[in-house]
C-alpha cells in the first residue's frame, strides 16, 4: 500500500515541477513580448460570431468588431442560430449600415452547438484566415491583426490564439475568481507552454484560423462540446502550429452565480471527457505533438484528479491527528507544496498582469480551499453525465452560457481585474 502511494505521489511530485516550470516560462516569455510590425500584405480574414438568443450582448459585440483596425479586408458575420430574441434584428440593423457586417440565419441541423454553428460560417466564406469571437466578446481594436501578424511569422502556423480577459470581474467575489484563473491558465499556461514547446491551444474565442488548414482537418467535430480542445489536438498531431499573442486581447462576460458557472464548466469538463475517449479510439491524436495534448488530457482529468483526491485527505487526516500508515514519503509536505505552488501561479499573474492588490492578493490565498476544490465536484457531475449519455446513446445538449444586459454594464466594468 505504501509503495502505491509513493508513485502515485511522485507523479504528483512530477506534475508540480511541471506546473512550476510553465509558470516560470510564462512570466519570461509574456516580459519579453513586445508589438510586432507591420506586415507588407494582409490576407483576408472573415470574424465567425456564433449567435443564439444573443440579444442582450450583441449591440456591444458589433460596436467592438466596428472599431477593430485592420489592414486588410475584413467581413463580420453574425451566424444567428434560429434565435428567438431580437438577435436577428440587432444584427441585421448593423449590416445595413455597415459594409463589414453580415447577417447569417442558419439553418436548422443537429446536434445543436457551435461547432455546427461554426461548420455552417466556414462553408460560406472564401478569406485566407477566420477569427472566431463569443457573441459577448470586445475585443481591443489591435488584437485581430496582431494575431495576423504572428500567424504570418511562424512556419506551419494554422492561426493564432490571444488572450481572453473577464470583464465583469468587479460585480462580486466569484467572477473575480474567474478572473484569477484566466489569467493563469490562458496568460501563464498559455504563454509557458509555447515558449517551451511551440505548444498553443485554442481558447474558444479570439482566436484565428487559417480556413485551408481547418478545411484539411475536415472541419470542427459537431459532437464535441470543447470544440476548442478536440481541434487543438487534432491541428498539432498534423504537425500545426498555434502561435500564443498574450497582447492581442478580449473582453468577455463571465458566470455572477454559481448556478451558471456549474452549468458553464459541466459542458467545459464534459467536452474534455468526450475528448479523452477520443484519444483512446483514435490513436491519430497522439502523433507529433498531438501526443502532448492526449497526455496531457489523462493526466488532469485521470491522474491529477486521483492526486488531488489524496492532496485533500492528506490535509484532512493530518489537521484531525489521524494516523497515517508509516511511508518515507513527506504526505503533508506534498500538499503544502501543492498549495504553494497553485498560489504562486496566481501571485505571478497578477505581477505579470499588473494587477497585484491587497483583495486579489487574498483571494490566491483562499482560492485552493474554495474555487479549485470545485473542480473535483464538477468533473464528477460531467462525468455522471457523460456516462449516462453514452448509456442512452445520446448527444449531451448544447448549454450556453448566460448573459447579461446592458443595465448591469456600470456593475460589470466596476473595479476590473
């Protein structure tokens, strides 16, 4: 039983040097991230905006993709997904006035989700590249062509991926939790990750891809509810590259309850579910540096959650005096390295980010105890979920995430992260 237990914690004891390097190449790599200079000639790109009852958001969204600067040509289109709001309305009102702007309807198909939604825009359009934006997203006006740029620089680049930042972060304790963690994992992670391995992956949104790349790849998988990282996986086992421009950056609205944030991440956790049974039927997934991804899915969401499970009960038996059968192994000095580390990689986002004060700084302390804790309790309900699914043979539903209006707009720009 002790001989388990030591491996088991020194894949633990792997992981967290892992976790420790990335971070620290992440801080390195975003330091000396500077504007990158114009390009001679700018491809043409198409913006894909995914849209379903978007009404609340979209007045905005269209503002921002109006002010983005771009010097090549640009179209917007708004693929409404039989909306029953005034999406359609909104939408069309901006393509009468503005030439980049289109109105889409499409057309009723299934499974439902916005990979079909997705698949649908990429057939209509005929550009070099497609930049894909959330229908709540702001993007700033430089980030679509800093993305351009990157992608044009790297060999066997398929696109680019920027930086997605929450911009309710001030309407209460919860979405500046969210905050905290994008930073880390799309800031840190991200950049860590390229700046070791030549490794991007997709966020979902502000993001670019090239459409002959995405096209060869047979399109986005309409069953996979983290179409984002089943195609990431599939794009570097063909031998893509995603470049990382922590610059090139948007806004976006984040869960204000718990409620919604359960729902959020249940489709997250239960896309990368789906993606794990992926890797096992299609060995594909694991060729070239798609073996990285594939890895690394069986280690957060097999191994880390068993190494999180025993971090906790380690925790609990040793602030409760509980015996623990005699190992050579440190068991509490595991978890406190854990703790450690989990909070240094918020301490440095927020240096990084400059976005160091005295309530953010709290919140790292606290947030292994509370937010991340949730994670275990959420991969179990995706996990139930998924399985019971696979019983019934039939595809989970698409959940989208909730909004909120412009009413609540002093709220959610107050005290951003």
């Amino acid at each position: 039983m002790s001989h388990a237990i030591t491996i088991i914690l020194g894949f633990f004891w792997l992981l967290l040097l892992y976790y420790s390097v990335l971070t620290i190449a992440g801080i390195w790599y975003r330091a000396r991230t500077g504007d990158s200079s114009k390009l001679e000639n700018y491809p043409s790109v198409s913006v894909l905006i995914p849209a379903h009852n978007e009404g609340l958001v979209l007045d905005a969204t269209l503002q921002a993709m109006n002010r983005l600067r771009y010097s090549g040509r640009l179209d917007v289109y708004v693929l409404d997904d039989r909306s029953e709001d005034d999406t359609a309305a909104i939408a069309q009102e901006y393509a009468a006035v503005f030439s980049r702007i289109h109105y889409i309807p499409v057309p009723e198909g299934a499974p439902n989700g916005k990979s079909r939604v997705l698949n649908y825009g990429i057939s209509l359009i005929s550009s070099d590249y497609f930049m894909v934006f959330d229908a709540d997203n702001e993007p700033e006006t430089d980030a679509l062509e800093k993305l351009v740029q990157a992608a044009e620089r790297t060999p066997d680049a398929a696109g680019a991926v920027g930086y997605v930042k929450t911009r309710n972060s001030g309407a209460n304790v919860l979405t500046r939790m969210i905050g905290l963690e994008f930073q880390v994992f799309q800031l840190l992670m991200q950049c860590g990750r390229w700046a070791l391995f030549k490794l991007g992956s997709l966020a979902g949104t502000n993001m670019l891809l090239r459409r002959s790349a995405i096209e060869e790849m047979g399109g986005y998988d309409v069953y996979a509810l983290a179409e984002d990282a089943e195609l990431t996986v599939r794009l570097n086992a063909a031998g893509y590259r995603l470049p990382v421009v922590p610059t090139s950056r948007t806004w976006e609205q984040e869960p204000e309850t718990i409620n919604a944030l359960i729902r959020q991440r249940t489709r997250w956790l239960t896309g990368n579910i789906y993606l794990l049974e992926k890797s096992f039927r299609e060995w594909s997934l694991w060729k070239g540096k798609g073996f990285i991804f594939s890895l690394q899915h069986v280690f957060t969401y097999l191994v880390f959650v068993l190494m999180l499970l025993l971090s906790d009960l380690f925790f609990i038996f040793g602030i409760t005096g509980y015996e623990l059968p005699h190992m050579n192994t440190p068991v509490l000095m595991l978890w406190f390295l854990t703790y450690v580390v989990y909070v240094g990689q918020l301490l440095s986002a927020l240096v990084v980010d400059k976005n160091v004060s005295l309530k953010n700084v709290l919140l790292a302390l606290t947030m292994y105890f509370t937010y991340a804790q949730l994670f275990l309790l959420l991969l179990f309900r995706s996990f139930v979920l998924y399985v019971w699914s696979r019983i019934q043979n039939e595809a989970i539903a698409w959940d989208k995430t909730q909004r909120f209006g412009p009413e609540l707009e002093e709220k959610l720009k107050k005290d951003p992260l």
